[in-house]
C-alpha cells in the first residue's frame, strides 16, 4: 500500500489519536492476572496490541470486544493455562518482553515468536534477570532472540540493576516480580515510562517508587478494573510535529495522554519554537491527560540528548523530521537504543530525509542535521516501521510537490486511520 501526501497551506481542527499502545498492552495482560472482569476502554486495535490478545486468549483467557469496550475475564495469577501452540507475538516487541516476564512465573512450557522483524530484535536483556529469578529459557543466540523456549516455575525475588533505561525490561521484571516471593527491586540508571507500575497499583498490587527505583511486592491479589485508556502521545505526536512545521497551522489534540515519562516531545519542540498550549487537564486512569494545541511557528534547532531521551525515544523520527525543517543544526545523541527497533531507525530515517534534500549525518548514538533548506517531495519508504512511515508522510506535507510513501500498510501497527485523520486536517 502506498501512501500519497501533498504539500498543503495549513492544518487546521480538532482530532483525537488511538489508545496509548504501551497502556492498552499492560490492560490486558493485568486483566488476565487479575480475579473478575476487566473493562477497557479506547483500547488500541492496532496490530502490535490484537498480538498480545491472541496471546492470552491462546491461554485460556475469556477476551471479548463489543462497541469499542474490550472486556477480559481474570482468572487470578494462576489462571493462564498451558498454550497447545507456538505464541505468536506479530512486530510486537512489548508483547514478547513483557509475556516473557509473565511466563517466567507459569508452572508450564510454553514457546513464543514473532513476525521477521522482532525476531532480529535482542531479548537478551530480558531473559538473564528472569533466569536469575528462576526461569528457564532455550533459544537462538543462547536464548537471546525468538523463538524462545519458555520453562516457567516458582521464582525469586531479586534487586537487579539495568544497563539501559528500558520500560520493557523494568516491566518484565516486575511482571515477574509479581509470582516471586518477597520484593522484587530494578533500578535503571534513568527512570524510564511509568505505565507498569501506575497500573500495578490500579489493579491492587503492592509498588514502591523512589526516583529511578522500582519494586513490586510478590504474590498479590489483583482485581478486575474498568479503565479508559488515553490517547497515545506517541500517535499525537506526528501531529504535534505536522502542525510546528506547517505554518499557519493550529491544531488541537483532544484527550492525549500527558504522562511525565512519555512528554518529552512536549518539552523539545517548545524549546525549537513551536506554541503549545494544554487544557482540560485531568486523570485518567492514573494517567494524566489533558487536551494540546499546537501553533505553527518558525522552529529552530536544538540538542537533544541525556535524560530526556528515554522520555521520547519512540517521538524521534519525527522529531528527525522538526529538525529538517528547524533553522539551524539539530543534534541528537545518547539514542543508541533506535539501533534496535523494529528497524534500525537512525539508519532508516538519515536514509530517507536525506532524499527530500536534507542533510543528516549518522551517529553511532544519534545524528545531526543542517535543517532549513526547502524539502522537495519524494518517493520513500517504511522500511516496515509504523513510526518512519508516519514521519515521512508528515515531512510530505512541508515538502513541494508530491511525496508517496510505500510500503504504508504498516502503520496499522500502532495507528488504523492515520491517513484519514490526517486528511481531515489538512487545508489545501
């Protein structure tokens, strides 16, 4: 599938995004763990997040949609049964982290995979703390990538530290902290996304905070919920970005989710210059939301790197694109982590803005781009990537002429509707 995108005057209106994807995953997999039924709300289907349905559904949980509200009934921590088949995990790199936490703590075997693209992506990190809790794991690379064996049983608990700020290994640990005995402890050396630990304590569980440390007390009584999840500002932010860089342009983001671990995007292109403004802020969920408007204004460049990083990790393939547009040099660093994902994206997006005319250069751990100088519309690619196919239709819209995406299918993943949304902003 292809998709075409035309230099446009402005954006202009109101929308809303998908469900956060990262909340609309952790909802099931604690509804399935939790005693009584769950009820979601603005739940994302998309691909990556139906993946972790069909994953508990393929161990016996009762999993059901109807208008919009996903209702799951928990059978407790020990309510998953033994799967008869090969858990498939999609393009979904949360499904598979975190399912690995949960099936560590399953007295059963069980066998997870995933499409191509996720089974190049390392799981290493995740598989030495669970086998130091007591799991076992067989697989390609020493048990580092998918398929894995997965030989669960009664774990301990354990106080690991991190080598990377990663919600995915934090989230994997304490899922399984949750069938350990005792206190389970991980500690990053800079906090990354919250949303395990908001909802652990939604459904009951016992969780300690304290600056970059985290711990969940084993063996709890988890209870059904009904929950609304919020927008997902990673969604928002091709958007965000859309209406910076297109002057003249005042959108507004109604009900996305402002969580303090997630809204780095916020803070980067505030400081290039965009106008944002929040109102009807509240919680949701434990989660804060609120609604964001964004003016098109002249950007410029900027240096974004260290702690801030984590907080958009998933937002810098489109930021990629703020800085091409941003007057002066934009300088990305200490992002080794894109290397990794479902492409290598530092590669992938240094690859396709440079066929608009920008000039990026590639970092080991980043990448530095002259912005400023007019885009001219292109023919690029996904590179099987939900998130570079977005950035690259939104640099389409302050590109001249015509810019086609291919291989758009993609975006699916994470954001059904995308084009439709974006067209119904666009003022021709």
């Amino acid at each position: 599938m292809e998709l075409t995108v035309k230099q446009c005057r402005s954006l202009r209106g109101r929308i809303s995004v998908p469900g956060d994807k990262s909340i609309s995953h952790r909802a099931v997999m604690l509804g399935a763990l939790a005693r009584g039924k769950t009820e979601i709300s603005n739940y994302l289907m998309g691909e990556d997040c139906l993946s972790t349905i069909k994953c508990f559904k393929a161990m016996g949980v009762d999993i059901s949609e109807n208008n919009g509200v996903i209702t799951v009934q928990g059978g407790g921590l020990q309510g998953l049964k033994e799967p008869e088949d090969v858990l498939d995990c999609g393009n979904s790199g949360t499904t598979a982290r975190l399912l690995l936490g949960i099936l560590a703590g399953q007295p059963f075997f069980s066998v997870l995979t995933g499409d191509q693209s996720l089974r190049r992506r390392p799981m290493g990190r995740v598989t030495t703390p669970l086998a130091q809790m007591g799991a076992g794991f067989a697989g390609r690379k020493q048990g580092t990538l998918l398929p894995l064996a997965v030989r669960g049983g009664k774990l301990k608990a354990i106080h690991y530290k991190t080598p990377v700020a990663s919600a995915q290994l934090k989230s994997s640990i304490l899922m399984a902290g949750l069938f350990a005995g005792g206190k389970t402890v991980v500690e990053e050396p800079v906090k990354s996304r919250d949303h395990t630990e908001r909802m652990l304590q939604l459904f009951g569980a016992r969780v300690e905070v304290d600056g970059c440390t985290a711990a969940v007390q084993g063996q709890p009584e988890l209870t059904g919920q009904k929950l609304t999840v919020p927008g997902d500002i990673s969604s928002a932010a091709f958007f965000l970005v859309a209406a910076a860089i297109v002057p003249g342009s005042d959108v507004t983001i109604e009900g996305v989710g402002l969580n303090p671990t997630r809204n780095g995007i916020l803070e980067v292109l505030q400081n290039m210059g965009a106008r944002i403004d929040i109102t009807n802020r509240g919680l949701e969920s434990g989660e804060p939301v609120g609604d964001v408007r964004v003016r098109g204004g002249m950007l410029k460049g900027t240096v974004i790197d260290g702690d801030i990083i984590p907080r958009l990790i998933d937002e810098i393939p489109v930021l990629a694109v703020a800085a091409a547009v941003a007057q002066g040099k934009t300088i990305f660093r200490d992002a080794a982590e894109l290397r990794v994902k479902e492409t290598d994206r530092i590669a992938a997006v240094a690859g396709e803005l440079a066929k608009f005319g920008v000039k990026i250069e590639e970092q080991p751990d980043g990448m530095i781009i002259e912005g400023g100088k007019p885009l001219t519309g292109t023919v690029c690619t996904s590179h099987g990537d939900h998130r570079i196919g977005m950035a690259m239709a939104v640099a389409g819209l302050a590109a001249s002429g015509k810019t086609v995406v291919q291989d758009a299918e993609i975006i699916n993943i994470s954001f059904p509707g995308f084009e439709n949304v974006l067209k119904s902003i666009i003022v021709e």
